[in-house]
C-alpha cells in the first residue's frame, strides 16, 4: 500500500494515499472545511442578496422571488437531476433560464417549452450572446428572438 506523509504542518504521521491527512488530523481538515464552506454559501448569499436588491430591475426582481417562480423552477431542476440541457454536463448549481429572454416576450415567462436547465458555463455564454443580439428595439428584439431555439443555442454554446 503506497503512503506518504500527512500534509498537516509539522506533522510527520504516515498515511495512505487516498487520504491528505493522518487520522489525528483528519478531523481538524474535516471542521475546516465545513467553516469554509459554510462561509463560501453565506458569501454566495451575500452577493445575490446585493445583486437582488441593487442591480437587478425591480420588475425582474419582483418575479424571480415570486413563489410560482421558485417552485416552477425548483421542480424542473429536481426534475433534471443537475444535468445542463445544453451540454449535457452535471453541475452542483444549475439555472433555470428562459430560451427566449423573458424582458423580450414576458408571454412566456412560465411557458416550460421556453425554460431549460443550465449550468453556470453555459448560462455566461448565453447571457453574452443575448448582450450581442438584442439591442433594446423592440420589432427587432421580436425578430431576432424567433432564432433563439434550444437546438440553435446549443450549437452556438458548443463552440465556444
């Protein structure tokens, strides 16, 4: 069985190769990481908290917090299994995201044929390629949106 050398500071315990740390050590790695990922939650909080309130139109804001938004969302992420519908990767945290942007057609804002579970990659590249094609005219907005198809995404989110 291959061992090496607890990587605890000053420690010169042997432990196998599966495990960092030697079993006296293994509980102070444990409680650490549990602090820092109980800070990296509350930090995450934080700043959705700020963007909420700071940054996002308090229209959109207003129907994100909406309870038939998060149960219709919460649903169809259960109901995905944390696997991005564009890439097919699974992700710890997935979005789920209007095809067609909700600030141009709110018709369908709870229309399941337009939402569709992301992850955190593929949403960043549709967010920019919606900065890219909607301009603020709304016809053109209208027109450009009818390219916005799942199969259409996809592809273009694959290339990058």
């Amino acid at each position: 069985m291959k061992m090496h050398i607890c990587t605890h500071v000053g420690c010169h315990n042997l432990t196998t190769a599966d495990r960092r740390y030697c079993s006296v050590h293994q509980a102070e790695q444990t409680a650490y990481e549990s602090r820092r990922d109980q800070y990296r939650k509350q930090s995450y909080s934080h700043d959705q908290q700020h963007y909420n309130q700071f940054d996002r139109d308090k229209e959109a804001n207003s129907f994100y917090q909406s309870r038939h938004w998060k149960l219709l969302s919460k649903e169809l992420r259960d109901e995905s299994m944390h696997v991005c519908e564009c890439c097919g990767k699974h992700a710890e945290r997935v979005y789920v995201d209007h095809v067609i942007p909700r600030r141009i057609d709110k018709r369908q804002e709870y229309t399941i044929s337009n939402l569709w579970v992301i992850c955190g990659r593929c949403h960043y590249f549709k967010t920019e390629l919606e900065k890219e094609t909607f301009t603020g005219d709304f016809i053109y907005d209208l027109d450009a949106s009818k390219k916005f198809t799942k199969n259409n995404l996809k592809e273009i989110i694959g290339q990058k």
